[in-house]
C-alpha cells in the first residue's frame, strides 16, 4: 500500500488543504483484518518497543528474557494509551466538523474522515490488547479508563484540547520514522500496527494544526490566557496518568519475573519506566520543533514561561 505524504503549502487555499487531505484519506484507506492483522499473531520471542522508547536498556542488571518481558508490557501500555487518547480525539473531530457543516463541506468531510480513522485505531488497539493479554501473564491492569479520561478532557477549551492533539501526533511521527520503523529486531506485527497508524496521523496532524490556528484566531486574549492554563492542567492530568500506569507496570513486571529484586532494583526499574512513559508521552512531543514553533507563535513570553515552568518536575523527573 502506498503512502501519500500530506504537507502544508502555505500559498494554496484552505479548502485545498482540506481537499488534499480526503483524497489521501481515501487513497491509503486500509481494514485492520484484510491489510494489517492477515491473521498473524505477535512474536513473544522479540521485543515490542524499541529501546529509544521502553528505555530498558538502561537496566544493566536485567537478564535479555527480563528486557524483553518488560519491553512487551510497555509495548502493551503503548498501545493501550493510544486508544485512550484517540478516545477524546474523535469526539473533538466529530464536534470541529460541526462548524463546518454549513460551511465548507470539504473541511466537513476531512473531519468526518479523521473521526472515523481514529475510531478505527481504537478497534485494533482493543483487538491487540486482547491479542496481547491472552499470551502474558494474568493481572497486568489499565489504570484509567477512556471515557471518563475524554469526559474530562473535553470539558477544557477547545484551543488546549487541539493543541495537546497536535502535540500527540507530532510524537507519533517522530516515534515511527525515529525508532520503531528502523529497528529490524522488533516482533513484526507491532511494528506494522504502528506503521499504518504513523500513515494516518501524517494526515491528522496537519488537520489539527488548521483547526488550532483556527481557534486561536476566535479567541481574545483573556481567552488564550485561560487556554494556557487548560492546557498546563491537561499536561498535568496526562503526567498522573503515566504516574499511575508506570506503577502498576513495574509492579506487574516485578511479579512475573521469576526472581526477586532488591530495594535499590526496585527502585531503578519504576524510574525507569516513569522516565520511559514520560518521555513517550509528553516530552518526546514537547520538543518536537513544529510543535515548539506552533507553540510559540500562539503564546506571548510570560505564557511560554508558564509552560515551561510547568514542565520542569516531568522533565527533570
């Protein structure tokens, strides 16, 4: 299947943009069974995630088996925490469409299409996880559960929620072209759900980006101070989410080795993992440059300050 790569043209008109990005859409359009799965299962004899992203490479004193074990659970909570975020990424999708119904029918349908790719991703990361949990051991534990995180979330203002959006699918493209799509030992599955998911988030970032700029520019600037502040909150909510999931990850992987660590290991791996879904999650898309210029373009000093400020404890924790 090919890929058709979407850019922004600065010179061309927005309903381009939009036009270009449905016939992509339709272009590269893919169904889990008949272009993904092909009923292969995953390779429990090779890691999942590379060690860029799990970071377990780190943890000198882990047997080749251990690294492998834990490279999988992270694996297992990488995907899971992708389908809980396109959770709220849909809905938000569906409910920017809605300005456009009236409007411009092309920026309706790229939405519309958006939604329904992110709902498709949800689907294979629910039919992985079931994949997954019937070769691991019992009792791994997802700490949060998606609706309640999108209810949460949706409740912020709309400028916060796109910009957490085009944060998350910048770190989506660095993760794939990065590490993931080059590393050869990986199990093979796992790399290819990434692929087709990197395929349709090269697409949905440059719509999350229009619709950003968008909302910005309806926005005073009381209501871009406040949209900062969301936006910091949402970061924080997100940064307890990986809190939590880090714990019961480490916790889960210390029980199914077959040895036991001391005070000082134990330590070493819950950082380990903290920093590695840290890194995942929030400071991977936090220093993309894109992100890091959109940003900037959208906030005055004193709120970059603010970020930024905010930040410290998850990137230096």
């Amino acid at each position: 299947m090919n890929t058709v790569a979407v850019t922004f043209h600065p010179e061309s008109s927005r309903a381009a943009r939009y036009a270009r990005i449905v016939k992509s859409s339709k272009k590269t359009d893919w169904q889990i069974d008949r272009d993904l799965l092909q009923g292969r299962t995953f390779e429990f004899s090779r890691k999942f995630l590379p060690d860029a992203l799990s970071r377990v490479d780190r943890l000198s004193f882990l047997a080749p088996d251990e690294t492998r074990l834990l490279s999988q659970i992270q694996g297992r909570t990488y995907a899971y925490l992708f389908g809980l975020v396109e959770r709220f990424i849909s809905v938000k999708m569906l409910e920017q469409g809605r300005a456009h119904a009236f409007d411009d029918q092309i920026a309706l349908e790229a939405l519309v299409r958006f939604s329904g790719e992110e709902i498709k991703h949800q689907e294979l990361f629910r039919r992985m996880e079931a994949m997954i949990d019937s070769q691991l051991p019992a009792g791994y534990r997802q700490v949060a559960d998606p609706n309640d995180v999108a209810r949460a979330v949706l409740a912020a203002s709309t400028w916060s929620v796109l910009a957490l959006t085009c944060h998350i699918e910048l770190f989506v493209q660095a993760h794939y072209a990065e590490s993931i799509g080059p590393h050869e030992d990986l199990c093979p599955l796992f790399k290819d759900v990434f692929k087709f998911h990197w395929r349709d988030e090269s697409r949905h970032v440059v719509l999350d980006e229009l619709e950003w700029k968008d909302e910005h520019a309806r926005l005073s600037a009381h209501e871009r101070d406040q949209a900062v502040d969301d936006l910091i909150a949402l970061v924080a909510a997100v940064d307890g989410i990986l809190q939590s999931q880090s714990q019961s990850d480490t916790d889960y992987f210390i029980r199914c080795v077959s040895r036991s660590f001391s005070v000082e290991e134990t330590a070493k791996i819950e950082a380990s993992v903290l920093s590695a879904y840290r890194w995942q999650y929030i400071i991977s898309g936090v220093q993309h440059p894109h992100f890091g210029r959109l940003l900037s373009s959208m906030t005055t000093s004193a709120q970059m300050s603010r970020i930024e400020s905010a930040l410290v404890p998850i990137m230096t924790g």
